[in-house]
C-alpha cells in the first residue's frame, strides 16, 4: 500500500540532486571492493586500522560463536550480560584510563542514552553546532536548555557558560574529530573552561577511537586531559572494525546509566561473537602501534601530495581529508565521475556543509598502500583538471 505524498517527497528530491541509491558491494570491506563486477579502490570507509578483516578479530569471533552461539538472547539487565560483555567493558575502561565503561548498540544510541539521561529541565547543554547527527538527537531527547556555539569558538561557549550560570548542571558537548573537515576539538581550551565554570565536560571519540592518542586510546590521551573528562564516547563501529558504542567515565555515571539510559535498558546486548571481535581489537591495538603508524604515515603522505597537486583540504587534521569542491550539482558530479576513474569517495553537500564548500570526503587507512594512494592521486588529477580544480 502507497503512504500518500511520499513519492512527491523523493520526486523533489532528485529535481535538487540530493537523491540517492544505495551502491551494492559485492565484497567485504576493504581498500579495493567490487561494484557491478568492477574493482574500485575505497577512499570513504571508516575502517581506518583495517580491522574488519584481522586475523585476530576473526578468529576471536568464529570461537565465541562455537562457544557461545550467535545472538545473547536478551536486554543486558535480563539475561543478556555474558562474561564476554562484562570483559569488554573492564578492558574499555582500562584502555581508556577510566575507572569504569559500558556498551551500548552503537555510538548513536551511546549519545542518546547518555544525554537524554544526565540532562533533565533544570540543566543546560552547550553544544558545538558541528556535532554529529546522534547529539542532536540525544539533546532533542532532553527538556534541559540549548545553547550552541559556533564551531571551536571558545568565547561563545565561555558566555553560554556565564548565561547558564543558574542551571543545577552543564554538559558542554564536543566531537573529538569532526567528519566532515577532519578537525580536532580544542579540547583543552574546553577542559580549562568547564573547569573555571564548574561544567562537565562530555566528549564524542566516534572517529577519534583507535585513531588519535596512544594506540589510539582518543582525544584524552591525544592532548593528556587524564582524569579531566567526565563522559567519553567511543564507537566500536570504526576503526574498531566491528559494531557498538560505549561511554568510559566513573562508575557512578555507569550504574546511573544502567538504570536510565533507554538503548541500554530496552535493547538486546551485542552478539558474543561481536564483544569477543571488540575484545580481540582493544588487545591488537594495546600491543601494537604499528597499524596506526601506517594510517598517520599514509594520512601525512597522501594530504601532502594533494596539496602540491593544488587541491584544497580544507582544515583537515586527521586521516579524514576533503577535497573541497563547490557547489552540490558540480561535487556529485565529481564524485561519480572519480567512480568511474575506480575511486570512491563519497560526496557531502549542502545543507551539510555551506553551498560553496561541497566536498568529497576522503579517509585514509592503514590498509592503502602507496601504490593505493598514488592511484588515487593520479585518478583525483585527471577528474580535477576536466573540473579545472587544478
Ligand atoms: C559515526 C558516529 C557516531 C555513530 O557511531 P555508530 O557506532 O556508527 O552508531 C556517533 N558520533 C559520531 C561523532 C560519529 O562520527
């Protein structure tokens, strides 16, 4: 049966060019995928370690399947928390230097959770306006008052701060990476202000986790804030290769959250094979620090290299690079046109970033090779010069 209006809806959109199909792959993850029979070289995955295809990880998957079967049958707080989960999550928290984690679904449900649940009417949420989709929602959950600065400017969260100078609580909410310019949140500007302000300090690793700090331990451990953040969100759906949110904080904030948080308490824990892949990677990255070498070696190469060509890269700072092309009509036409050089890399237009700054937006691994990153280079300069970008 037809929902009236629908139609109209999507016929509007593609009259704007914002209309898309899903692309079906035909192989696994990976730095070269098959697309319609084709091999194409992957620039937009967020698998930046290349963990979806560890040895490791897969071994420790295919074990907890045989030993525990393939789904955990229940919410956490039922009969859903396994050993499996419980290891997780002491393990997340010693990487994490905090004294306690806990999982959610996903890092959107993570901010969900988490936000709608420390945040009541008699507090206030400053929020910087490039935070990702999922603390939008979270905040959209909560009847506390929103404030929100522009991005990185530390006077106006300064003077959000002073207006809600009355409120019982502050969340001061950041990304630690932003995903549409690769930028780094200012997070010791932030830390130094919530403290003078007596605010907490809540920030979103989804795309900082495995990739900035130590064995990519995220954005605390990137600027040494130890001991200073009161809410850290991870992802384990990026580099961690599997899928999964989690928050390490104290372990009050953890036993409130398993009381409160709604994807905690009404959705069914991860698969065991799913916390025991989590598991295997949290170990793969503790011992070593060689994959993230290669993606910081691989990122500072490839970003190099597109500079010299005369592409803009915005503000980039992190593995996440743009390539900033302009309007939306001419960006999507440049991503399918850098598909059909073998390329993918997906196009971002307005209204997710201004009109003028259409992008493609590139992530780089640790898989690429440099024979990869040449390929892609030498694809971008050919697409580049028909646009006359370069
Ligand atoms: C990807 C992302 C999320 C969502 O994480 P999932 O585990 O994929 O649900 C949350 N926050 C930020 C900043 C992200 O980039």
């Amino acid at each position: 049966m037809e929902i009236k209006g629908l139609k109209d809806e999507l016929a509007g959109l593609k009259n704007e060019g914002r209309y898309q199909s899903l692309k079906i792959w035909e192989t696994g993850s990976g730095t070269w995928m098959e697309l319609n029979g084709r091999k194409v070289l992957q620039m937009c995955s967020n698998n930046y370690l290349g963990l979806t295809n560890h040895p490791e990880l897969k071994q420790a998957a295919t074990e907890a399947i045989t030993k525990y079967g393939v789904g955990s049958g229940s919410v956490r707080t039922i009969v859903g928390t396994l050993d499996i989960h419980d290891r997780l999550e002491n393990e997340l928290a010693r990487f994490k230097n905090t004294e306690a984690a806990l999982v959610f679904p996903s890092g959107f449900t993570a901010n969900q959770g988490i936000l709608s649940s420390i945040l009541g009417e008699e507090d206030a949420v400053i929020s910087d306006e490039l935070n990702h989709a999922s603390i939008i929602d979270g905040i959209r959950l909560t009847k506390a008052i929103r404030k929100v600065f522009k991005h990185k400017d530390m006077d106006q969260l300064e003077a959000a701060l002073k207006e809600s100078a009355d409120c019982r609580r502050r969340v001061v909410v950041t990304d630690g990476v932003f995903s549409m310019d690769g930028d780094i949140a200012p997070l010791p500007d932030i830390v130094a202000l919530c403290e003078r302000y007596d605010a907490i300090v809540y920030v979103d690793d989804a795309h900082a986790s495995g990739v900035l700090g130590k064995n990519g331990k995220g954005s605390a451990d990137h600027y040494g804030l130890h001991g200073r953040i009161h809410v850290q969100v991870g992802t384990l759906s990026k580099a961690i290769g599997a899928v999964g949110g989690y928050m390490a904080g104290s372990q009050s904030l953890k036993d409130y959250l398993i009381h409160k948080a709604r994807p905690f308490l009404f959705s069914t824990s991860q698969p065991p094979s799913v916390a025991a892949t989590c598991l295997a990677a949290i170990q793969v990255l503790s011992f070593s620090q060689h994959l993230l070498d290669r993606m910081w070696n691989n990122t500072a190469y490839f970003r190099d290299r597109l500079k010299e060509i005369g592409f803009d890269t915005g503000i980039s700072e992190t593995p996440i690079i743009p390539v900033i092309i302009g309007d939306p009509a001419r960006t999507s036409r440049f991503s399918e046109e850098l598909l059909e050089e073998g390329v993918s890399a997906t196009g971002i237009v307005y209204p997710t970033v201004a009109m003028d700054k259409g992008r493609i937006r590139m992530i780089v691994t640790a898989s690429h090779t440099t024979g990869d990153l040449d390929f892609a280079l030498d694809r971008l300069t050919e697409v580049g010069r028909r646009f006359g970008l370069v």
